[in-house]
C-alpha cells in the first residue's frame, strides 16, 4: 500500500475543506493500512514527499491547467504545486513527483488540460478529476446562504471520504472509482434533499436545496479519467 494525501492549508477555505482526508486516514488504520498526509507549507517538501508514493490523492484548488500549492484570492499571487507550464518546461520536481504515478485531484477543473498534459507529457499512469467547477455556488446565479453553503459541503465530505477510503481498502480500478463517485453524489444530495423536504423543512424552500441537486449532480457528471483506467488504487 503506497497512498499518500496532499492536502493544501496554506487556504484558510481548503483548510477547512481538507479535514475529510483525516477521516479516511482513521478508517483506514482500523483496518490496519497506513496511509500518509502531507500539508507542508513549502511545496518542494512536498512534492520530494509525494514521489515516494504510487497514488497520489490531492485536495487543492485548481483550474484547468494548474492544481495550487497557493492560492491567493486577494492578489493573484498563486503558486503552482503541478501546472501545465512546470510539465512542459520539464521541471524536474514536479516530474519525478508525477512520472508512473496514479493522481485523484478533488479539485476544479483540471481535466480540461492538465490531466491530459500529466499523462502525455509528464508520464502520469492515470489521473481522475473534474473538468469544470466543483460546485459551491447556486445554479440560478444568486449569491447562497452560508447554510446552503454548508449544505454542498457537506455532501461532497461525506462522498469524498467514505468513496475514496472504500476504494483504497479494497483495491478498486480507477474506473469503478468514477463510476461510484458519480452514482454516490447524486445518491447522496437526493437523499439529504428528500428528507429535509419529507421533515417540511423551511429550510429546502427558503435555501434552494433543488439547486444543489442540480450542482452537485452536474459535478458528478464531469467526472473524468486520463490514461489507464485499469490502474488500481492503491
């Protein structure tokens, strides 16, 4: 077993985000499979880290050609972790961080580019992401509430861990791994729905729970994998 977890803290809303990746790390050990978690604030520390590992889970921010060690929402004073720029540049670092490896990114966007470069280019054995924005917004343009907010959060913890811990335990194909991804999101965000509306909960009417049926299951629906889909978490 060879599975390490980057998870980004250097975003006070990813830090927060993050915190499902212990929860998979606790599980795991009752099973006894010891996996590893690294949030150095320096990203060479962790990118030296993450080349010692087969799969490689990563909890960050992204666009479509970037996953950020920083992400500065104030000033655009991003700093990379893997981009499609350091690929093709041939930055060492980032290269022996991603050659023959299996990558997950939960974050936004990425297979738009980046997973495609990764595998080509950077000799990435498989790589599973999104490729438009993890949703935490409403789909009808107007600004959510904190407990709509709360709410998204809350389905994508829930699926994110439970999803990738069972995966890792049992050694599932990166292919399955999408598909359940997919079919637990919107399982999940049905379910929770429903019985918050079943309860005659002010709550659905007044914070637009339908729209997070419709975001959270356009997220699943963008799920996609570069590479060998046959790779094994592990």
């Amino acid at each position: 077993m060879s599975v390490i977890i980057y998870r980004n803290r250097l975003n006070e809303e990813m830090k927060r985000f993050g915190k499902f990746s212990n929860e998979i790390d606790m599980n795991l050990q009752k099973y006894g499979i010891k996996i590893n978690i690294t949030f150095s604030d320096i990203k060479e520390e962790c990118l030296k880290e993450i080349k010692n590992y087969d799969t490689i889970i990563i909890i960050t921010h992204g666009s479509k050609d970037t996953l950020y060690h920083k992400y500065d929402h104030n000033y655009g004073n991003h700093q990379p972790l893997i981009s499609v720029n350091e690929i093709l540049n041939e930055n060492v670092d980032v290269l022996n961080a991603i050659a023959n490896k299996k990558i997950i990114a939960i974050s936004c966007g990425t297979t738009q580019a980046l997973a495609g470069i990764a595998c080509n280019q950077g000799k990435c054995k498989t790589y599973l992401g999104f490729k438009h924005k993890i949703h935490l917004d409403k789909q009808n343009k107007k600004k959510p509430s904190n407990r709509y907010h709360e709410f998204l959060i809350c389905c994508y913890k829930e699926v994110f861990s439970s999803v990738i811990e069972k995966a890792i335990r049992e050694k599932w194909k990166f292919s399955k791994l999408a598909l359940v991804l997919k079919l637990e999101l919107k399982r999940t965000v049905l379910n929770k729905a429903e019985e918050l509306s079943k309860r005659g909960s002010s709550f659905y009417r007044n914070h637009g729970i339908d729209q997070a049926i419709i975001a959270i299951s356009n997220v699943a629906d963008n799920i996609e994998i570069y590479g060998d889909k046959s790779q094994i978490v592990n």
